[in-house]
C-alpha cells in the first residue's frame, strides 16, 4: 500500500490512531518530515528537545503540512494534534469542498463571515467539525436549514446588530435549526437587547435543546430581575446563559430558579463598567440571588469593590460571596 491510501484511511476515520501509526512509519521510511511530525506528537512522553524538533518541522514544512489548505488557513490558532490540523481560522469559498484533508478538523472559526455558507461546511468533508464560530448573518438560512443533518454542536453567529433587522426566514431558521439536530451551544452577537425583543428565541424550538446560549451585547446593563422573571415561565431552558459584553459577562445558571451568577470583568473596574454592575445587581429583588461569584481580570481598588459589596447585603438568603482581590 501507498503512503496515500493511509492517508485516506485517516481521513475516512479520523479517530483511527493505528492508521496513523503506520502512516507515520510509511513516510519515515520515504524520508518525508510528515512521518516524523505524526511519530513525534503521537509520542505520550516528549522531551524537550523533541519540542524543539517539532517547532524546526514545522517552520520549515507547516505549507507542505498543510497542502492545499495552506492557501485559506491563517498562520496563528492551528492546533495539529498527532500529525494532522484539527483547529484553525480559514477563508472558505468553496474552492476546497473536494478536498480530503478538512475531515480531521474540528474546530473552524471563518474569516470571511459576510459571505455565504461556504460549500466546504455543507460537505461530506467537514464531517468531523463540532465546533462553528465566525459565521455570518447571510449563512444563517442554508447552515440550519439544510436538507440534510450537519454535525455542528457549537455554533457562534455574528449578528445583525439587533433581533429586529433579522429577516422572518433568519429568525425561523434560527429557531427550529432544523440541520442541527446536534446542537447544543448557541452564541448571538446582538448589540441592542431587550428581553421583549428575543421573544421569538425564547419560544423556538432550539433553545430547549441547548445547554448553553450566549448573547453578545454592546453592554451588559439589563433589567436581570426581569429576565429571570421571563425565564422561570419557560419549562425547557438550557445549563447557563451567559451575556458577554465588552467589559462585563454575567453567567445565570438555572439552579435555584436562576438564583446563581457569575459576574466577571473584563477591564478595570472605573466608573462605566462599576455603574453597568450596579444596575444588574440593583435590578434583582431582594430574594433574587442565593450565590455570586464575582471576578476580575485585572486588581480591584478598595472602594469599588466596597460599593459592590454593599449592593450584595440586599440578599439575605445569599451564600458566602467570592470577591476579587483588591488593592
């Protein structure tokens, strides 16, 4: 057999270790630098120097590693694990949708999210692919829509703007995922928000499916007390949802009738990013919240974190608080 025919029984199965293995052994004895990239990160145990060999192949050979997909996959978030690329950023515009080696991938952001579905995704090809992020509006109707399952479990859109310029077919496709049978989670980039205006995301059919929904907003300055209060009337609701804003995330989980949050920030605590927090806080009742976590990516200055404390006493059933460090 043929240093080729081993490849595509990778790519027919790519879980099969043994048919790397053996291709591995295949292109060493051929001299071909691939057959020692799969040995080396096939190995359990590497040494340093074996680090070092692996950096070396792939500045002199990451292109010839690549093939054909070195022409549509950026230079910086690949992760090759056993001798094959299973993550990246690319560019697809359908130039690929014959081509074998996409079958080992499993994590796909796309570059070129104004254009449509690309034709690789909807192909027997990217089968492997669980995880979908960088996925543009004009995508959404023939991704979820498809005539046929497609494997995504995670699937990140790159929104509108709002819920209301969405057209009736992106929202209904959206809601049912029809092509997503395996779906599980669910991020939206929606800049406006208001719990009246994602009315149609709450009743879809997707969102009992899902264990995590994300919604991306401009500012995470809501009214938390009645989002749960809309959340408690709904039967199927996912693990978490989370809101990512620019500088604050809030994560509600449904314990305790959505009584868990984690709040985390995601710059230093000045006055904007301290006032969108206090809102949040302030807009739950009083028996709104049994834990809180809160964290910081940067160090918390004494009297910020006092103010956030004393917002927090409202809450009398509320579980020891974890705090920042402050300075």
């Amino acid at each position: 057999m043929q240093a080729a025919d081993f490849f595509r029984a990778v790519y027919a199965n790519p879980a099969d270790d043994g048919a790397k293995q053996v291709l591995a052994d295949v292109l060493m004895e051929a001299g071909d630098p691939r057959g020692e990239l799969i040995a080396l990160q096939m190995s359990r145990r590497r040494s340093r120097k074996a680090e070092l060999k692996l950096e070396r192949l792939f500045e002199r050979h990451r292109a010839q590693f690549l093939g054909p997909l070195a022409a549509v996959v950026s230079e910086r978030g690949q992760v090759w694990e056993n001798g094959f690329l299973v993550e990246c950023s690319l560019t697809l515009d359908g130039r690929l949708r014959d081509e074998p080696s996409l079958a080992t991938l499993r994590a796909v952001r796309l570059l070129n999210r104004e254009a449509d579905v690309p034709l690789e995704l909807l192909g027997p090809h990217c089968r492997a692919v669980r995880t979908l992020s960088g996925v543009g509006r004009h995508a959404v109707v023939p991704l979820f829509t498809h005539d046929r399952s497609l494997p995504f479990w995670s699937v990140d859109l790159e929104g509108p703007g709002n819920a209301e310029a969405w057209s009736p077919a992106e929202l209904d496709a959206v809601r049912v995922a029809r092509a997503l049978p395996d779906l599980r989670h669910l991020s939206l980039t929606i800049w406006r928000f208001g719990v009246d205006e994602l009315e149609w995301l709450w009743t879809a059919p997707v969102f009992g499916r899902l264990r995590t929904l994300e919604l991306g907003l401009h500012r995470v300055a809501i009214n938390v007390g009645t989002l749960r209060d809309r959340l408690l009337t709904l039967a199927d609701v996912p693990d978490a949802l989370i809101l990512h804003g620019r500088q604050l995330e809030v994560k509600l989980k449904p314990t305790d009738g959505w009584r868990v949050m984690h709040l985390t920030i995601h710059t230093p605590l000045v006055e904007p990013v301290m006032h969108d927090a206090e809102l949040m806080l302030q807009s739950l009742p009083a028996n709104g919240l049994t834990r809180l976590d809160v964290a910081c990516d940067f160090p918390v200055a004494k009297d910020a974190l006092a103010r956030l404390k004393a917002l927090v006493k409202r809450f009398p059933r509320l579980a020891p608080v974890t705090w920042p460090s402050s300075r």
